[in-house]
C-alpha cells in the first residue's frame, strides 16, 4: 500500500453506534433492538452524552471521520441525522475532508433516502448486502433480495455517491467456492470502491450459535475457511482489489476505511450510543449494551459506561501489534521503537523468527507484516506477542 | 517387668482385611484407649493412608493386658506398613517382634501380600498365630480360608482363631493366644546395648525419633549412644514408651519397646535396620538384617511453573525429613528447565511422594516417566549406575547393560492363569513356578524385569483377572539385558524428558506406539510438528501433527479491542500449562505418554 496515497491519518475520528433493527439477523452480534418506539428518545440521549463526553475531556483537536454504525443507521429520519450531524459541525472541530460514512440496508424505503443522505454531506456508504444469492440471504435472515442491493446499490451511485462499500460473508454452512465466486463476481460488476468479505462467525449469544451448539448448523470445516479465506484474496486481488486488512479490501489506496483504519493505527476515537467503544488518552471504555439503561444513565446526568480501563504499556504495546498484524502493511518498526522505546525485532526475536522461517510472516523494507498464510492464522501468531 | 510377661507382636494382613480394626478393638478391650478417643483406624496417621487404606507408616503401641491367667502383660503392637514398596520396613517391623498374627479376610481368602509379609515373617523366625477375620461377613467362606491356611503354613485347624473385628467377636481369645503362644523375649539384661531401630518419625519440635527395640542390656536416658552402622554418637535425651501418645521413662529393659530422641535432626541420620548401643561400653557386633536401602524406581519432577522451582526445593526437604527413603537432587532438563531427579522406593512411594507435593505444598508439577537403575558395563571394565535414560553412554563404549529384576508372586483364581501368561511373557517374564493354595487358587512365581512392571503392569493384571489375582515382589537382583534407550524427537530436537529405555525387541513397537500416541496429546500448531522415535542416529518411526490452517477472527469487535484482547490473551492463558520445547508447545500429558499408551489402544 502506497502510504502517501492511502486514505489513512492519525487524527480520531468519531464512532456513533444507531442501536435499531427492522430484524435482528441471527449472526448478528452487534446490540441493536426492533422496536423502534424510542429512537427519538434516543436521539436526545445521544445528543446529551455526546455533550457530557466534551465537558469531561476538554477536547479540541480536529476529527476526521464520523461513522453511523449499528443496527441499521439508515432506518433514522432524514431529520434525525441532521440533528445529529449539525450537533456535531458545532461542537467538534472537523476536518475540511470528514469521511462521513453511514451503514445501510438495501431495503426500499432506504433507497428513497439516498439523495438526502448526501445532502446532508454524508459522503460513504457502507452497505450490507452479504449474498448475491437469494436462498443465502434467507438463510443470513437478510430481509432484502439480491435484486435490491443491486438497484440499491445503483440508486446510491445516481444519488451522486462516489465512495461505496460492499459487506459481504462467506463460508456459511453448506457454501460451495461456486456461489461464493458468483457473489463475488456480482460485487465486483458493480465495481465498489471498497469491499468486506467476512468469515461468518458463531458468536456466543446469537442464535446461530445456540444453533450450532445444538448441531442444527454444521459449520464449514477449517480447511474449507481456508480455501475461501485464500480463494477471495486471490478472486479480488485479480479484479484490481487491494487486500489491505484480514477482512477488507479497496480498489484503491484512497478508499480504505479511513475510519475502521483508526482502530487497526491504534489511533483515539470516540464512540457514542449503547455499546460503543471509545479509546482517548490512553483509556478504553464502552457503554452498557442496553438502550433502557442508557436512556436512564442520561436522564440521570450519568454517562452510561459498562467499564473502563486505563492501558499500562505493556497492554498498549500488545494491542499496537496485534492491532497493526491484521493489516497488510503490517507493523512500522521505525514508529514502534519510537513509542515504545524498544526495537520490535529485537524485543521479539525468537517468535519473529519462527515466523519468517516458516514463511508466516516476512520484513519489507521498514515493516514487519504477515504473509497470506500467515494472515489466515492470524489469532493464532497474536497470541505469541501477550 | 520381668521379660516373661512381655509379648512384642505384630499383624500381617492384606489391605482391607480389618489389621487396623482388629488393632483398635485390642486398644479398646486393654483400656489403652477410651472409645470417646478413638477415631476409626488410630494407628494411621496421614489422611493420604487413611483415604487409601493402607498404612505407610509403622506405630507401635503398647497395651496393658489382664490375662485370664492372672497375670498383667506388656503387649507391644508393632504395626507393619502395607505395601510390597516397603519390604524392608515391614522385615525390620517383624525382626523388633517374636510373634505375628496372620490376618486373612473370611470373603477375600489368602492374597499375594499376606504371603510374602508371612514369608518374611518366618524368616525372622517369628511364631504365627492364624486368624480369621470378617466371619460374619454373608459371603465369609471360612472353610475355605481355614483349608488355605493349613496349605500354607501347616497349622491344625483348631489353631485357626475366628474373629469379627468390626464386632468385637473373638478379639479376646486373641489376646490370650498372643500370651500363651508367642514366647515372651529373651534378652540379656545385664549384656551390653543391642537395641534395633525399625522406624523413625520426624516431629517439628524433637527431631527425629527412633522406634526401638532393646534385646539385650538397658538404656538409660542421659546415656551417650552410638548408631552402629552409621558410626554416628548422640545421647539419649529422652527414652519412653508409647502408648497413644510418648510416655516418658528412665529406662528401657531387654525385651522392651519404646522411642528415643537423640539430637539427631534428619531421619537421614537414623537408619532403619540400624543398631543402638552404649558408646562407652559398645557391644560387639550389631544386631544382623542390616540394609541400606536404595531407591528402585527414579523419575524427574519439575514445577511447571519455573518460579515454583525454589518452593519445590522446600517442599521435597520437607517431606524428606519424614521419609528416609525419597532422595532427591538437582536435575536440569532441556525440555522441562529445572527440577529434581527423585529416588522411590516403587510405585507406590512415588505415587505418594507427587500427590502430597501437590496436596500438601500446593505444586502443580510434572513428573516423568519413572524408570529403574540401569547397570552399566563400559568396555574398560567400569561399571556405572544411571538413574536417567539421558545419562546412558554412548553405546559404542559400552560392553552390556544390567537391568534389575523382581521375583514376583501373583495369586490368583485358576481360571485368570492363561490371561496371567499371557500378559506376562509380553512383560519379559520368566516363568518359574505354580503351586495351588486350594483347587482354585493358584500361586505363580515369575522373575519379571521390574522396568516392565513399572509400566502399566499392575491395572492389566487386575484388568485381565477381573480384579482378582493379588501381585507381590521382591528384588531378586540384576540381569543383563538386550537393551536400549529410544530417543524422541519433536522437530528434530531429542526431547530428553521423553526417552526411555527399552528392550531391544520391543523398541520398534513401542516407537511406533508412542509416536502414534503423541500425536493424540500434541495439539495442532502454527508449524508441522514432526514426532520421531530414534535409537540412535536411526528413526524407527515417525508421525505428524499437521500445523493449523486457518484461526482468525473476521471482524475486530467494531471499535470493542478490549474484548479482542482479552481473547487473546484468554487463549494464551490456556497455553500456559504447556512446555515449550524449540518451537513446540508441548502438553503436560506428553511426559507420562509412555503410561498413558495403554488407555489408547
């Protein structure tokens, strides 16, 4: 990745997490409700944590990126947004070129929306399409169809969107390489700047998971994982796709996920809404996933964190590497000794290599990365850094 | 007390047969111990022996007895430990005694144990006294019994005495035929110092304490004394009796039993088999038996955590201080970092030995596969002891290797006698002879290498005889051996915890085996794991953990890099319990994979 280039800065960016669903998709793990009685309600609360988070931390430096996340953030009115947008243009410092990214669903009502949603300056979508195969779809407990996304996806790029992003999830029980390709091919026809293909994952809690511990889902084999995890690296990289994360790629350096970038660059960010995370000044936290429980702490004059802890350098040193491993470009040797006053290669030698010899990793020029094959085994390496 | 009415005794019996609750009921009926005071099995003093049922340690107690003859008697009980890995205890225990109660269950009839402790028994010339015990018990078959033990030691059946411990029936008559046939001592009162020990026993505040029995001449406290084979000189700080507890006493006469504390710290100092006399008026020679005894079985212990290393230190001094025979010293493992090579005296000792390492001191430790010592003939005429597999030299200096053998004595039901064969030739056995305590049960000696019956041998004979055949041993002595030592490599690297020394003819198979083995205990990893089993510089079998193919996590939790951490770092905690050898992380279970094999297959 050309780092001149690449769409990536080191300012914080702003996370807002929109907690409401039309369905609750049985993979799903984000915290989102269907009931949408209290979106107002929670408009308001967001407003006021977003107000009480600058009166605890005296904060003026410039962000550089506001992410609508959750849930489904384009189910918000038009005039929610606004509210919540211009709340923002006055209290933050933005930057001239904020990426404003917004997630959506490719449902009809949504579509309609398009053309305000750029008025209202937000200038990056992120559209959760999944499949471009209908009876996958039913499977995900998706509520559109494949000829949704793609009228969606094309009545976002007549309403003037420039910056798009496919989310798409492979090795769902009984895929074949064969529909995943034509998925795949069906992005690529639409040509998105920027495309997330995710292994589907059982996480505790969600119902694909009580699913799976009951053996009503089988799920794909890890050899299986494998072969789509290297077949789309090598389906998209052929199409022009830079693979610049474990699970993202781009059509070019200037679309990363400037944002989502942040996290993976250890860089500060804020988040606002039930159970977002926000890291500043050396300290995470994250709200109390429940929107009762948020609307109540607010109400309250309290902010509704679950937890919050403060990194020691140990901890960051740990989670700048592994958060630095799943990307591409990997780790920065030179801004590494220069944090945490310590040579990488040296500190870690031994694993380091282990790993170069075996071909799981490898040094290019100033950086420390993964290969693909040693990306594919990812949690496993990490692991050797705690 | 004049010696005519002393009576010095002990009890043999299998485990279970009811020795301890025979001995609690005659603490009972003599008063020496109330029934408010009695907790069931008084005489075992660790939880681990009481847990187990078997007795380790020896205690002896010394009861007052009216006999219906009028007269008060002195009754020394000299308990005797259970198990086949403390011989020489138990024949030291027997040598302080004239006389012995032969205990044999009414259901289980005569084992294997009883047999060889009954053996040692009239090796010390010790009179018998035959009992029966459990005859209340439904499934009693007390004719049988009485029918085996006339087989075995030739008594009359009206010498048989019957009892039921548990009740209390027949516990009287036992007394009294302890009295009228073991014959009272028969020492010199006026001779020189000839007292035997045959236990010892650390206490916090005393030191050691020897049990002793004086045969001839009397000790007096304050007397200086001198151990006979060790050369040591102490003084008699305090001499006693011991009832339930130490009694305190000026002197101790021919014939009677009792404790000393000397000043010496360390049972180390006070051998057992060992002989007390005057240091100013020595007797001439030391009572005979005398042995030093000498670990069989050896096997390494390691913390697995390295910070424990020091703990462990104090926790094997500690236990030392109260068993003589666990010796123990530094030992490095490439593998395994730093530990302790330790010496048992079998199975069972070193059984005990990790458990109450683990139990009382709170160690987690790994220990390995235990072997024997191995005598090594070396082409220039030296003759060296090994104690590990890795200390064995190199094979082209060495001429031959000895390998210690047991005369092993197995009793079982006739019907299991094919099974017993069977497993015995594959365990290197010779066979030597049968006799048959009745139509039904026979008796089978062997000469078995005791490396084979260290390895799983005792649960595959209670497997193939259904519980039933009942296994004893003796040393018989070292034999030359076609052996040698099968090295396993995980990537190349000889892992030295993980070698062993095997008979030549078995070697393939049991590479083959063990590679097959670890690679069920070996998890997948980043990197192929190769496992091979070598003699030499020559493989002999080999097996592959294939390295793990995909294990990462899709999305990044959102902005949630907490709950990603702590993934990791949960995961990595799950490793910890592993050694990591080269490159390899390698599970604890993989050092015992030898032991283990059999639940494989």
């Amino acid at each position: 990745m050309n780092a001149e280039k690449a769409n990536i800065s080191f300012k914080p960016g702003i996370y807002l997490h929109i907690p409401f669903c039309e369905h609750k998709c049985g993979y799903c793990d984000f915290y989102s409700i269907t009931n949408r009685q209290q979106q107002p309600e929670f408009v308001r609360a967001l407003l006021i944590e977003t107000e009480k988070t600058l009166q605890v931390f005296s904060i003026d430096q410039t962000f550089d990126t506001i992410y609508f996340g959750g849930g489904t953030p384009s189910l918000l009115e038009i005039e929610q947004l606004e509210t919540i947008l211009e709340f923002l243009r006055q209290h933050f410092n933005l930057a001239q070129d904020c990426e404003i990214t917004l997630e959506m669903n490719p449902g009809a009502t949504e579509r309609e929306k398009l053309p305000l949603f750029k008025e209202l300056g937000i200038n990056r979508l992120s559209i959760g399409i999944q499949s471009f195969n209908d009876q996958e779809l039913r499977f995900l407990e998706r509520i559109h169809s494949t000829r949704q996304a793609i009228e969606a996806f094309e009545a976002a790029r007549k309403a003037g969107f420039d910056n798009i992003g496919l989310d798409l999830i492979y090795a769902l029980p009984n895929q074949t390489l064969t529909t995943w390709k034509h998925s795949l091919q069906k992005a690529v026809a639409l040509n998105p700047e920027h495309i997330s293909a995710y292994n589907l994952s059982y996480e505790p809690n969600t119902p694909f998971f009580r699913r799976l511990q009951k053996r009503q889902i089988m799920p794909a084999a890890e050899e299986n994982e494998l072969e789509f995890f290297n077949f789309t690296h090598q389906f998209l990289t052929e199409n022009g796709y830079l693979h610049y994360e474990v699970s993202n790629f781009t059509r070019d350096e200037a679309f990363v996920s400037r944002h989502n970038y942040k996290y993976w660059l250890h860089v500060p960010y804020l988040g606002f809404g039930p159970s977002a995370h926000s890291y500043w000044n050396g300290q995470r936290w994250g709200n109390k996933p429940s929107l009762s429980h948020y609307l109540q702490q607010l109400n309250n004059g309290q902010l509704p964190q679950d937890f919050s802890e403060t990194l020691d350098e140990q901890t960051k040193e740990f989670e700048h590497i592994f958060l630095r491993l799943r990307t591409y470009e990997g780790l920065d040797l030179a801004a590494f000794e220069n944090t945490f006053g310590r040579s990488f290669l040296q500190s870690y030698r031994k694993i380091v290599n282990e790993l170069i010899d075996s071909g799981l990793a490898q040094l290019t020029g100033k950086r420390f990365c993964l290969t693909q094959q040693g990306m594919a085994l990812c949690d496993e390496i990490l692991q050797r850094f705690v | 007390m004049d010696q005519k009415y002393i009576r010095n005794f002990c009890i043999i019996a299998h485990i279970d047969h009811g020795k301890s609750t025979l001995a609690d009921r005659m603490l009972e009926l003599t008063h020496t111990i109330s029934q408010r005071e009695l907790k069931n099995q008084v005489l075992d003093d660790m939880d681990l022996e009481r847990e187990r049922g078997i007795t380790i340690k020896s205690h002896p107690i010394r009861m007052y007895y009216r006999a219906k003859d009028g007269h008060e008697y002195i009754l020394n009980l000299i308990d005797t430990p259970g198990h086949v890995d403390f011989t020489y205890e138990v024949s030291r225990s027997l040598a302080a005694a004239e006389g012995a109660l032969l205990l044999v269950d009414a259901a289980q009839g005569v084992e294997a144990q009883t047999i060889s402790n009954l053996y040692l028994a009239i090796e010390n010339n010790l009179t018998i006294i035959p009992v029966i015990n459990k005859v209340d018990l439904p499934s009693a078959q007390v004719d049988v019994v009485k029918h085996q033990l006339i087989e075995l030691i030739g008594c009359s059946e009206d010498e048989i005495l019957l009892t039921s411990a548990k009740t209390g029936l027949g516990v009287e008559e036992v007394l009294e035929a302890v009295i009228d046939t073991i014959p009272p001592p028969k020492g010199q009162p006026d001779a020189s110092l000839q007292a035997l020990i045959f236990d010892s026993v650390f206490d916090n505040y005393r030191g050691a304490i020897s049990y002793i029995r004086i045969f001839n001449g009397s000790l007096r406290k304050g007397d200086p004394i001198r151990f006979f084979n060790t050369g040591r000189e102490y003084q008699a700080d305090e001499i006693g009796i011991l009832k339930l507890r130490r009694e305190p006493v000026d002197v101790l006469n021919a014939g009677e039993v009792g404790y000393l504390i000397s000043g010496a710290k360390n049972v180390k100092d006070i051998r057992v088999g060992d002989t007390v006399t005057h240091a100013k008026k020595p007797a001439d020679a030391p009572l005979p038996g005398y042995k030093d005894i000498k670990p069989m079985v050896f096997s390494g212990i390691y913390p697995v955590d390295s910070d424990d290393y020091e703990d462990l230190r104090d926790a094997l001094d500690k236990l030392s201080l109260n068993d003589s025979a666990l010796i123990y010293e530094p030992e490095t493992s490439k593998a395994l970092g730093f530990g302790f090579r330790c010496g048992f005296l079998g199975l069972l000792h070193m059984e005990i030995v990790q458990e109450r390492l683990e139990r009382e001191y709170d160690l987690t430790i790994i220990n390995t596969v235990p072997n024997v010592v191995y005598r090594v003939h070396l082409k220039n005429g030296e003759v060296v002891e090994i104690h590990t597999p890795t200390d064995l030299p190199n094979p082209a200096e060495i001429d031959h290797i000895e390998e210690p053998y047991i005369s092993a004595q197995i009793i079982t039901p006739s019907e299991y006698i094919g099974n017993i064969m069977k497993l015995s030739q594959e365990k290197r056995a010779v066979f030597k002879s049968t006799s048959y305590l009745d139509p039904t049960r026979a008796d089978l000696t062997f000469l078995f290498p005791l490396s084979e019956v260290i390895f799983d041998f005792y649960d595959r004979l209670k497997s193939v005889s259904r519980g039933y055949a009942s296994f004893d041993y003796e040393l018989e002595g070292y034999r030359p051996g076609n052996l040698v030592k099968l090295d396993i490599l995980i990537n190349g690297e000889p892992v030295d915890a993980l070698s062993t020394i095997v008979h030549q003819d078995k070697a393939y198979e049991m590479g083959q085996r063990l590679c097959r083995h670890l690679k069920q205990l070996i998890p997948r990893q980043l990197f192929e794991v190769a496992i091979q089993a070598a003699i030499g510089s020559k493989v002999i079998a080999r097996q592959t953990v294939k390295p793990l193919r995909k294990n990462v996590t899709a999305k990044c939790y959102g902005g949630d890099i907490t709950r990603k951490r702590k993934l990791l770092e949960k995961q990595k905690e799950g490793k910890k319990r592993m050694k990591q050898v080269g490159r390899v992380e390698i599970p604890q279970e993989a050092f015992l994979a030898v032991l283990s094999m059999n639940k494989e297959d």
